[in-house]
C-alpha cells in the first residue's frame, strides 16, 4: 500500500515499503511507537498510534533502519545455525553464557554438572542417541530454571500487588511467556533457562502486569515504565536473540 502523505488512514492495519523494506504497520490506541523483528525470517512490525500521519511513521521506520537491519542479521544468523548434536566440543548457553559441552560416558544415572564458567559436564551412558542427550539437557534446564523462578514471582508479588497462584514451564515455539490471569497461573519457554537472568525477571513481571491490565496498551506500558525502567532494553535485547528451534 502507497503512502498518502499529509493524511490520516484509518485502517488498522496494513503495510508499507520504507527503502525497500516491507514493514507491517498496526494502528492501535496508544501513545509511543514500538518496533518489532520476529523470527524466523526477520518480519518487521510498527505499532503507532491512531492518528499519527504517514510522513511520521516513514521518518521514524528510517530512523529505525540500522536497529532493524541489525536485528534482523542476527536473526538470520540464529537461524543459520548448525544442528544441535550435543556431542562433546558444541557450543550451549546457560544464563547469557556460552558453554563448551563435555560428554562423559559412565554406567549410572545421566546428569549434567557445571564444573566451571566455560564447561558442562553431560553424564550419559554409552550408546546413549542425540535424543536421549537432548532430554537430558533440557531437563536440567528445566530444574535450573525451576528452581529460580520462585524467589522472582515472591519478589515481585508485592511490588505489584498481584498474587500468582500457579506457575509452570514449556517449551514453546514463538512466545517467551504466556498466562491466563482467571486462574492467575503463568506460562515460562524452556529457553529462557538459555538467556541472561534479566530476561527471565522481565518475562515473569511482564505476565504478572498482565494481571493488572490484559491489553498491551498504554495502561500496561504505563505500569511496566513505573515498575521496571528499562525494560524495554533488556525486551529488545531477548528478542534479538529469536527462540531457538531443534533442527534435528
């Protein structure tokens, strides 16, 4: 769609072509413009409020260019990505770091120990498939990534004055977190266990808000700026780094 310059559309959504890039925009009723890059081939999506003129939401789209480009190299890059084989000398992340996996055949119990800053041990048995290796790391995971979550949702009960009664942990393939505010249980991605701490802590306060306003509007933009500034730094530094698919 063509712009029209100088005119107010009253469409919801629809898309224009900045320098070449085709970029979604979505007219909502809120104050700020937010920019998004989503994986797994780097679309471009502008939330902008209702009345803002075309002329403004080319201006910013340019501004934005590098940000864009940047965001979606590394997407491309993720996705370029060698299939995970969980052999010994592969590269994993645990909490924003990377880690060197060392697969250590023994007659018990698999395991995995973080023996130092750069290496995880896997314990596996011999003859143990890519896929019995897999589960192994992705129940540690799991269990590291239980065992932090509590004391984040017990720190940020009271600063928001919400109260989450369950809680649980998924793989899911294009959210980091999800969550039903009747039953006031919320949803955390597997991978997050692979992201700094920060992300999780922003993921967990970002479902909670959720309890207090349902909409992404500025209401709940309102609440995220008063209750953690700087959120949406650590935001787009998660999304920078897309959900990781299995490619096995």
């Amino acid at each position: 769609m063509p712009l029209n310059r100088g005119r107010i559309l009253t469409l919801e959504k629809y898309q224009i072509i900045v320098d070449g890039l085709v970029v979604e925009v979505v007219r909502k009723r809120i104050k700020h413009m937010h920019f998004a890059v989503y994986p797994p081939d780097g679309r471009v999506r502008v939330s902008t409020p209702v009345r803002l003129h075309d002329d403004a939401v080319r201006l910013a789209i340019l501004s934005k260019l590098p940000w864009i480009k940047r965001h979606q190299a590394r997407i491309a890059n993720q996705g370029n990505r060698p299939a995970l084989t969980y052999v010994s000398g592969e590269s994993h992340d645990y909490l924003g770091q990377r880690y060197c996996l060392n697969v250590i055949y023994h007659q018990a119990p698999p395991r995995i120990e973080r023996c130092d800053d750069q290496t995880l041990d896997l314990y596996v048995r011999e003859g143990s498939d890519r896929a019995r290796r897999e589960r192994v790391l992705l129940e540690w995971y799991r269990g590291r990534l239980k065992a932090l979550i509590p004391s984040i949702i017990a720190q940020w009960e009271p600063v928001l004055g919400v109260h989450v009664l369950a809680w649980g942990v998924r793989r899911m393939k294009t959210k980091w977190g999800s969550c039903n505010i009747k039953a006031r249980r919320i949803w955390l991605n597997l991978e997050l266990a692979k992201r700094p701490i920060s992300s999780l802590e922003y993921v967990i306060v970002h479902e909670m808000v959720h309890f207090l306003e349902r909409l992404h509007n500025d209401r709940f933009f309102g609440y995220m700026d008063a209750f953690m500034p700087g959120w949406r730094q650590v935001r787009d530094a998660l999304n920078a780094a897309p959900i990781e698919k299995d490619h096995g």
